[in-house]
C-alpha cells in the first residue's frame, strides 16, 4: 500500500497514528501564544500623533494603517478559501484553524489602532477602503490576488502541476506578503519605536511580529514535507519562479516605501528599505532551502535587535499575562 503524502487529495481524519507530530506541536505552541487587542495600550500613541510627529511621519502612519487595514484579512481569505482544504493532515488542519483565529486577531487589533489614530470617520472610510483609492495599496493586494485566483478553481489536487501550482501560492503567501510585506510594514513600526514614537503600536505588533513568524515557520514546514515526500516537485522551473515572484513582490513593496517615504522621513531612505526588502526576500528563500539570490545585508540595526528583543519581552517580561494555561517547560524550535 502506498503511503499518503501530505498533498495527496483527500480529507484524512485520523490523529492515530500521527503521521506529522511536528504540525500538531505547532499547534500547541500556537495556543500557548496568546494575546488579546486588550492588553495594547495606545494612551501614549494619541499624544505622539498629536505633538510629536510631523506631517511625513503622519504621512507614514495613515499608510501603514491603511495596508494593515486590509492586509491580514486577504491571508485569512486565501488560508481559508486555498489551503485548508488541500493540506491532507489533520494536525496540519489544527494549525490553520488555529491561524485563523490570530488572523480575526490581527484584524481586531488593526480595527482598534484604525480608531484610535483616525478619529474622524471620513479618514477611517479611506483607510478601509486602501484597496480601491490608494494606488501602492492596490498593487499589493492586486499581486495577492493574482495568486488567490490561481487556484481558485482547484478543488482537488489530482496532478503533479497541481501541486506545484499549491505550493506557489503557499509560498507566494508565506514569503512574500507574511514574509516580506508585512516584515517591510514592521520596518517602519520599529523605526518609530526606536525614536521613542508610537509605543502602543510597536506593543500590538510586537505579538503580531511573533505571530506571523509562527505561520511563516509551518508554512515552510509544509513546504519541506512536500519536498521531502515529493522532491521531483523543486526543479530549476520552480527555482526560477520563486525568484520571479520576490522580485516582483520586492518591486511592489518598493511602490509602497515611496508613497510611504515621500514626505522625507529622517532616518529612512529608499536605498535602504530596497537593500531590507532584498535581505528579507533571501532569508525567506533559505527557508525554502533554495541559494541567496540578491546578496543584500540588513541595513536597520534596529530590527537586529528585533528578533533578540522578542524572545526575552514575550517569556520573561510578560510570562504571566502571555502565556495561558501553560505548565511545563515552553520550547519555539523556530527561528525569529
């Protein structure tokens, strides 16, 4: 009898025996990180906004909410619409049900910060709607819905293109808007957050920042579970097509940083953020173990400190208010 591989059509429903143990420990350590928009505490934003940013850091701010707006519902679409239905293990299913709910989180968390920096409605109307009226916005969810559409219409994986046409889209999802979009967004928080701005923001998108590094840590373990069952799939054909797709992704989050930048923000330049979105785009392909393709360095000393900052505030700062219900020693095997 042929053992099942994990994009193999179908809906397994059996937990015993378990066939991928690393999923479902995915998903405890999933519910051991938890949050709520509660916690975050936005009194300070309010006097930042009011007498401590100029108008090309206001400038900036209205942008980011305005993509964070729309951002994390388009991935809890896709999630729900493309991949929950094609990966074929029920403790992988676990975690995507898991990720949902952070996604619904996320998405609570930017509706509060939308409020509490855009009181006027009109502004508020604006911002939801990034979609249709801001041009920079619209490229980013135009490149995410090309590759919803891609397999919309794929309601089993039947073949080997179907399958290679799945993982694009898990990759396209996985590297380039959780993994390059948002990571270009937290950017600019933690650009602010290092000038003393905006603590209540750099707060919330702490936990986001350490959320969105857990779906991007299963979705490349689903990678490499395909390409360890079926290796045939990561030829040079696909290679090349990853690296087509973070270019074009790198170019659509530069059309952002200039719309975002182009007030003249100190301390931030194009330059840099295109030579920050190169060095994101090859960490994310050597998670997809596939060789650096632009070369680049992490230009923001800033987000350095980030990854070290975030192991410490969540299991030591915050223990008991982000833990919940946990007993016994609490291990994240992925790296941040």
């Amino acid at each position: 009898m042929t053992t099942p591989r994990l994009l193999d059509p179908g809906f397994d429903l059996t937990l015993r025996p378990m066939r991928y143990p690393r999923f479902y420990e995915m998903y405890r350590d999933a519910i051991r990180n938890t949050w709520t928009v509660e916690e975050v505490d936005f009194s300070l934003d309010v006097n930042d906004l009011r007498g401590k940013l100029g108008p090309a850091e206001r400038h900036l701010v209205e942008r980011l909410v305005a993509f964070f707006a729309t951002g994390d519902s388009i991935v809890a679409n896709n999630l729900v619409l493309n991949l929950y239905q094609h990966i074929n293990a029920p403790e992988a299913r676990m975690y995507l049900s898991r990720q949902l709910y952070e996604e619904a989180l996320h998405v609570q968390f930017y509706l509060t910060l939308l409020d509490t920096y855009l009181p006027d409605d009109k502004a508020r109307t604006e911002a939801f709607a990034a979609v249709e009226n801001i041009p920079s916005i619209r490229a980013k969810a135009e490149f995410c819905f090309k590759w919803i559409d891609s397999i919309q219409d794929l309601k089993r994986i039947e073949t080997r293109a179907h399958r290679r046409q799945f993982l694009l889209n898990l990759i396209c999802f996985a590297a380039c808007i959780e993994g390059l979009f948002f990571f270009g967004a937290f950017a600019y928080v933690y650009y602010l957050r290092s000038r003393g701005l905006l603590h209540g923001l750099a707060s919330g998108t702490n936990w986001v920042f350490r959320d969105e590094s857990c779906h991007m840590a299963f979705a490349f373990e689903v990678i490499r579970t395909a390409r360890e069952e079926e290796p045939e799939l990561f030829d040079a054909s696909m290679q090349r097509d990853v690296i087509q797709m973070l270019t074009e992704a790198v170019e659509c989050e530069m059309l952002f940083a200039q719309d975002t930048l182009s007030g003249g923000v100190v301390g931030l330049s194009l330059k840099d953020m295109r030579q920050y979105l190169e060095y994101c785009a090859d960490q994310r392909l050597g998670q997809l173990g596939m060789p650096k393709h632009f070369g680049a360095s992490n230009p923001f000393g800033f987000m350095d400190l980030q990854d070290v900052q975030e192991v410490t505030n969540f299991f030591e700062r915050r223990v008991s208010a982000y833990q919940v219900g946990v007993q016994g020693e609490v291990a994240f095997d992925a790296a941040f």
